[in-house]
C-alpha cells in the first residue's frame, strides 16, 4: 500500500496541479482549495490515489479531482451530510460517498460550499469522540 505523500509535499504537489492545468479547472480548484481552507482553518492537504487532491481532518473530507470537462468534488461520507442548498450533483446513487461536479462557468456556492465543509469536519470529529469513549 503506497503512504499519503507528505503534507508539505502534497501542498506543493497541489500547487503544481493548478498550475499544469492551466484553464477554468486549474482556476475552479484553486477556489474550492481556498473555500476549504476558509471553512476549516486546520485542513491537511494530502495526494494519494496516484496524485488526487484530498483534504482531511480526523479523515477524509473530500478530493478534489480534475477530468475534461468536469472539477469533482467527492465527499467521502457525503450521504450522511445535510445539503440544504442541493449542492451534491454527483454520485448520488451511492451508499456513503457523494460529489459535486463544477462545470466550466459554473458559479459556486460559497457560503453552502463551506456549511458542507464543517458538516464533513463535524462528523469526522463525532465518529473520533464514539471511538475514544468505548
């Protein structure tokens, strides 16, 4: 099994996807990357699965995968996150993971982007505190 590049590299790492991509996607996630860090101040960047974008805290919240024509967000607990906003556009027919697909010219919602985010963080952490109390 392959170890997570570490987070100084995998920052750097990042830095250097958006800037080979070099179109709407490179700009698109770079947003989502800020958005991240604006909504949880504590993220670690992490590149595994052969250079995906993953932020974490207390696990996996989401990665951030570049395609042609898509920028995917996928959530790796997304189905147990509230979207009051119906932010989750992608893989919805899952058990567990849920994505966001951002389109080129597709304005994101921010505030809800970030609500998400929290949740992920939230429950991340609540899973860590029932496994601490056993």
């Amino acid at each position: 099994m392959k170890k997570p590049v570490p987070t100084e590299s995998a920052s750097a790492f990042i830095d250097a996807k958006i800037s080979q991509l070099g179109d709407w996607r490179g700009k698109a996630l770079a947003r989502v990357r800020e958005l991240i860090h604006q909504a949880d101040p504590e993220v670690i960047e992490e590149s595994k699965w052969m250079g995906v974008p993953v932020w974490s805290h207390g696990g996996i919240l989401c990665t951030g995968e570049t395609y042609k024509s898509v920028v995917k967000m996928t959530f790796a607990k997304g189905a147990s996150l509230p979207d009051p906003a119906g932010l989750f556009n992608s893989s919805l027919a899952g058990n567990v993971r849920r994505a966001i697909d951002i389109h080129e010219g597709e304005k994101i919602k921010e505030a809800a982007l970030k609500d998400l985010i929290r949740a992920a963080v939230a429950l991340n952490l609540k899973g860590k505190d029932k496994t601490k109390t056993k």
